[in-house]
C-alpha cells in the first residue's frame, strides 16, 4: 500500500489538500468521490507534484497508436473511461504522454466529453484523432473508432519508416564524403602546400582552389559553422513560414530522380487512407474533408480539399475537382468516381491507399538503388579532384627537371 497525496475541491468549490493510504490511484479517486470531492490532483507521495518531463523524448505515432489500442480494448471490455485513463496513466512509460494522459483524466473527471479533452491538446491529439473520436462518442461506438484510429496511425508511421530507411544510406554516404574531403583539405593539402613554396612558381588554378579551401576551412572553420547554422535555421523558417511551405511542397512534388514521385504517392496515399478512416468513422463529409486537408501534410493537397469542399457544397461530386488537379493520378479520380456511385467511398479509398502504400515501397527501393551508384561517384570525384589538385604541380616540376 502506498501514501498518495491529492488536490480536490468540495460542492461548495472550497480547495482540500491530503493525503491517503491506499493500493492504487483508482482507490484514491474512488475514496474522494464516494466523499463528495472533485479531484483535481493524485500523485504518491515521494514523487514531486510537478512531473519532471525529458525535454528530448518525443510523442511518435507508435506511442499514440499503443494509446488508442489500449482504450479501445478497455472501453470494449466495459470498463469506464475514466478508469481506462487511471490505467493508461499508470502504465504509459513515456513521460511527456503520461502528462497529457493526467491533463485528459482531469477534464473527463471534470465532466468533458473524450473527444474535447483531447482537443485541449492540438499538438499531441492532431483534429483527425479528434474527430474520429468525437464520431465514435457520437454514434456509441468508440472503441471502433479508437481502433480505427490505432490503423491509422501505424498506418503513417509505417510510411514514414519506409522514408526514413531510405535516406539512412545516402545521409550515411553523404556526411562520410563531406568527412573524407575536410580531412584531406585541413590535414593534406597543408603538407603539400608548405613543399609547393619550396619549388616556387605558378600553381595551377586547381590547385589554387584547393589551397584556398584549405585555409578557409583550417582558419575560418568558426565562419563555417556560423554560416551553415544560419543556412539551416534560415531554412526551416521559411520551410514553416506562410508563404515558403507552399513553395517547398510544390518543389518536393517536382524534384527528380523519383524523388517527387514518392512525395506525391505519400501524399495520395495518406490522403486516401485519412479520408476512408473518417468517412467510415461516422464523421461527415464535409468536416472529413476539411481535416483530410489539413491533415494531408502538403499545401497542395490542403487546397485541392478547398475545391472539393466547394463542389460538394454546390451538390457535386468528389470526383470531378479532384481530375482537374495534378497530384492526383487519374486512377484515383475513377477509382474515388466509382465509390461515389457504387455507395462504397470508403473502402475504395482504402483500395487506393493500399496500392499506393505498395508503390511508395516499390518506388522507395528503386530510388535507393539509383542513389548508390550516384553517391560512389560523388565520393570519388571529390577525392579524385583534391588528389589531383595536389599532384598536378608536382608532375609538372618533374617534367621541367626532365
């Protein structure tokens, strides 16, 4: 048995404090309840009331997917939600979610719906969680839709692992070309250099560039970093500004060497599975395809959504603005035409998902296999072209001797 300390406030609003022995959080609530009290704060009594979170751990789509599992599970074997978060609370072992989890716990304590606790928490809870379970409050069958969900979001994260794993490789390649070129530049090209005063005479302009890139990076190397970091966070600001995002998602759909062809089925397949997890949610149309847009991770697709919102207010169809705009292959328009018509929508947008998820794969293995032989020649130009740089006068000095 363990000492819990607790924050409460009686009827009449007046606070409490306390403490009390029992086996679990559950006890505690159930013992301040059964007295009339509205719970604010539970928390044993060693540890600090302030919960110490890890300022580098991160709340993935795995995490949050286990967290929708789990109460689907709890909820469908009929216990309450209130006491499925005490138990998500107690077992969750990242910590940034254990926060928010006592933050939902209050408000449904509180008296708040699920679906609006989460919606206090925009950053962890994105509005496709939101909806799906408010549909799911709605219609009485939230744990279908908390399922619904969990797929979801294993769904994204399996996509982004297929991404991630691709450019482990080249990022790999890349980072040990840029090491071997400083190490030859800081340490070789200086050894060089000194025997290269000792013959005396022009240089060739080769040679020139790689001297000077040598005292660059050997005496300026704090303005290289300065410069690189300044790169970088100019970089994201404008990658997240209002007007640089649809630019950069616009460049990504057209950069080549299959690179666009990726973002784009990406971008269709997650927009598919998104809008077929919503509709078969419950979730209405209109409001499904306003989150598939904002949800949809590509300006491109977010104002595509603005027309077929228009079209549908209007009595159309889905299908008919979608056919107009590029992102969208025109399998997709017939395929989401024929949903539309047969009453099926959602699990034809499923179909569609699948295919694409399927192609992302396919299409991820063959950029990998164009990138090898690319990055090798990169490799070897770059130390082909300081070797020779070296070397060149060097011959030359040979021949006047000769």
């Amino acid at each position: 048995m363990s000492t819990y300390v607790f924050k409460a406030m009686d009827l009449a609003g007046a606070p409490m404090r306390g403490q009390v022995d029992a086996e679990s959080k559950q006890a505690v609530s159930d013992q301040l309840r059964a007295r009339g009290l509205v719970i604010l704060e539970i928390a044993e009594k060693h540890r600090s009331r302030e919960l110490n979170v890890d300022l580098f751990e991160r709340i993935t789509l795995s995490d949050l997917a286990i967290f929708s599992r789990q109460l689907a599970t709890m909820v469908s074997s009929g216990m309450t939600i209130l006491r499925a978060l005490f138990v998500l609370e107690e077992q969750t072992e990242v910590e940034k979610l254990k926060v928010i989890i006592v933050a939902v716990r209050k408000d449904v304590e509180a008296g708040l719906p699920l679906s609006d606790a989460m919606e206090r928490h925009p950053k962890v809870f994105n509005p496709l969680f939101v909806a799906m379970t408010r549909a799911g409050e709605t219609g009485g069958m939230l744990e279908d839709a908390l399922l619904r969900v969990a797929d979801q979001l294993e769904k994204d994260a399996s996509l982004k692992r297929q991404i991630r794993s691709a450019m482990i490789y080249p990022t790999l390649v890349l980072v040990f070309a840029v090491g071997v070129m400083l190490a030859l530049v800081a340490f070789l090209v200086p050894v060089f250099e000194n025997v290269f005063k000792e013959f005396g005479g022009e240089l060739p302009a080769i040679t020139k560039f790689s001297v000077l890139l040598s005292e660059i990076v050997t005496k300026y190397f704090w303005a290289m970093a300065l410069v690189f970091g300044a790169v970088v966070v100019a970089f994201l600001k404008w990658k997240s500004s209002t007007w640089g995002r649809p630019q950069w998602d616009r460049f990504r759909l057209r950069v080549p060497m299959k690179i666009g062809t990726i973002v784009q089925e990406v971008a269709v397949a997650r927009w598919s599975r998104t809008l077929a997890s919503l509709t078969s949610a419950g979730v209405p149309l209109l409001q499904a395809l306003e989150i598939t847009g904002k949800t949809g991770g590509n300006i491109v697709v977010e104002e595509a959504m603005e027309e077929v919102i228009s079209s549908v207010k209007r009595g159309g169809t889905i299908a008919a603005p979608l056919a107009k705009i590029p992102v969208f292959p025109m399998m997709v328009t017939h395929m989401v035409g024929v949903g539309e018509e047969t009453g099926a929508l959602d699990g034809m947008l499923d179909k569609i998902a699948d295919f694409y998820e399927d192609r992302v794969d396919a299409s991820v293995k063959a950029l990998t296999s164009i990138i090898e032989p690319i990055m090798i020649i990169v490799i070897g130009g770059i130390v082909g072209f300081i070797v020779i740089s070296m070397y060149l006068p060097l011959f030359e000095v040979y021949n006047h001797i000769e």
